[in-house]
C-alpha cells in the first residue's frame, strides 16, 4: 500500500513536470517577443555565465605605423554602464579599435569601477573603422591609440561627465574655465596601473603631462601599489616632446599585438614587457615621428 501510493505521487509529479511547460501562461509567442525585447535591451551580453559576458569579436588587423596605417575588421567601442564617448567626439564616431585596445579599456574601466565605484570612464576618439588619418591628429590611425578624459571631480566631489576634456594644474585644480573641477587622483592612478599591468594589450605610451604624472605617482606611493606596477607606469608616462603636453587627457598607445606583425609596425621604445622579439632598430627620425600623438 505504501509503495504503491509512493508509486502514485511520483506518477503524478512526472505527469505535472510534462504538462507545467506548455500549460504556462507565456505561450511560445509571448516568451519569443520577450526575447526580442531583451535582445533590444542588450544586444550581446547575457549574464548567465562568465564566458557569455565576454563578446565574441573579430581578429582585427592592426596594419602599418600608429602615424601612416590602417585598420581591418575594427572594433567598436560602445557605451555601456562603464563607458561613455565624451559629447564632444561623438559626432566623429571615431570609436574603433583593435580587439586589443577595446578589450583594454573595458577591462580598466571595470577595474577602476570595482575598486572606486561610481564614475564612468569618458572616452575622446579612438580611430576610423577601417583606420587612416583624422584630422587633428597625427597617430590614431591603425587602432592602438585612444584618447581619454582624466576621471574629475565637481564641486561637490561627485564624479563628473564632461562634455570636453579639460586641463589641469600640478595641484590637481581645473584650469579656466573649468576651476570648479578637481583632477581625480584616486580614480586616475587606479586607471594607469590597470592600463599598465594588462597583459593582453600591452602599452606603450601614456601621453601626460609631467606635472600629472608626478600627482599619479605620490597617489600611486600612498595608495601602496605594487613597485612593479610603479616602475611601469613611471616609464610609460611621458610629457610629448613637442606639440601638445597632454594637460587635459591620456593619449594611451598600445604596441602590435603579436598576430599582426610583422603587417603591424612598432618602433622603439621596446619596454621590458613588449610582447616576442622586439623588430630591428629603425632611423631616429621614424623614432621620433612614431612618439606623437
Ligand atoms: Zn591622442
């Protein structure tokens, strides 16, 4: 008797599971329209696993110097919680990177989110889809650079958006017109030592000026960072010789990645964590036009 009442409940919660899914009341319509509108929402990230939060994307092909080159199969940098294109780039739509560079940014403004919550990082331009000159620049055309606007504070000490870059004294204060805003140290050192330590996109440069880099420096002392990523970060910022001395954003560059040399073109310097072996050395001449942003 026992058994078989035991039998009879199991019959029927066998039966019950067969019949739940299509005595539901979201009918096959209504769970595809829902699909729909999620895909809507958030075009390719499901958040069911970690693997499927990370974007499948082209081989991109980083093609010549960072000052003459081109670019295949980019990659677009889009907004997110994270990430945003600053109002002032935006109708260029120079979004496009490397899967290297793209991935470096969203991997350090999560970064810089996870430690410091609360800012998003502002974006300038990055290059063409398919590479090439853009006026107002002389690197940016094969997808390893990208200009960034430094995290800021308001008057309040809130995270600030802007619209435009804007410029900074050795102090940290803003420079006219922009004197209500304060240069974020904090946010700023956490972004140089995630750009740094990266070890899928490699960086060459960080353009800065040198009154910023030595801000990010103490930062970096006082907030106890490791000596290996100091000593990196230290070699990576540098004030650009000539032209624009990077008071107002970060030009950040990375160096080819591995699969596409030799097509893709460094020059020196080749820091300790250049990936493979660096390429013969080339005229100072092309040295020095490489270092320009
Ligand atoms: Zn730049």
């Amino acid at each position: 008797m026992r058994t078989s009442r035991t039998l009879l409940g199991l019959a029927l919660a066998l039966a019950l599971s067969v019949i739940a899914p299509t005595s539901s009341v979201v009918g096959p319509a209504a769970s595809q329209a829902q699909e729909a509108a999620v895909a809507t929402v958030a075009p390719h990230r499901p958040r069911t696993t970690r693997r499927a939060r990370t974007p499948r994307r082209p081989n991109s092909a980083s093609i010549g110097f960072a000052f003459r080159g081109r670019l295949r199969r980019a990659v677009h940098l889009d907004e997110s919680a994270l990430i945003r294109h600053a109002g002032e780039y935006r109708a260029g739509g120079n979004f496009y990177g490397t899967t290297e560079l793209v991935g470096l940014l969203e991997r350090a403004a999560a970064q810089v989110s996870r430690r410091l919550p609360g800012a998003r990082l502002s974006v300038g331009e990055l290059s063409r889809q398919s590479g090439g000159p853009i006026p107002g620049h002389r690197s940016h055309q094969n997808g390893r650079d990208v200009d960034i606007a430094f995290y800021m504070l308001d008057g309040a000490q809130h995270p600030y958006d802007p619209y435009a870059f804007a410029a900074f004294d050795r102090l940290g204060h803003g420079i006219t017109p922009n004197e209500s805003l304060t240069f974020d140290d904090a946010r700023n050192w956490e972004l140089v030592a995630r750009l740094v330590a990266d070890a899928d996109a490699r960086v060459q440069y960080i353009f800065v000026a040198d009154t910023l880099k030595q801000r990010l420096l103490r930062t970096a002392r006082r907030r106890r960072a490791p000596s290996r990523v100091i000593t990196r970060a230290e070699a990576v910022m540098v004030q650009p010789a000539h032209g624009h001395p990077h008071r107002n954003h970060f030009h950040v560059r990375i160096y080819c990645p591995p699969g596409d040399r030799p097509a893709c073109e460094d020059r020196e310097p080749y820091h300790a964590w250049y990936p493979g072996t660096p390429p013969a050395r080339a005229s100072a001449a092309e040295d020095a036009a490489a270092a320009s942003d």
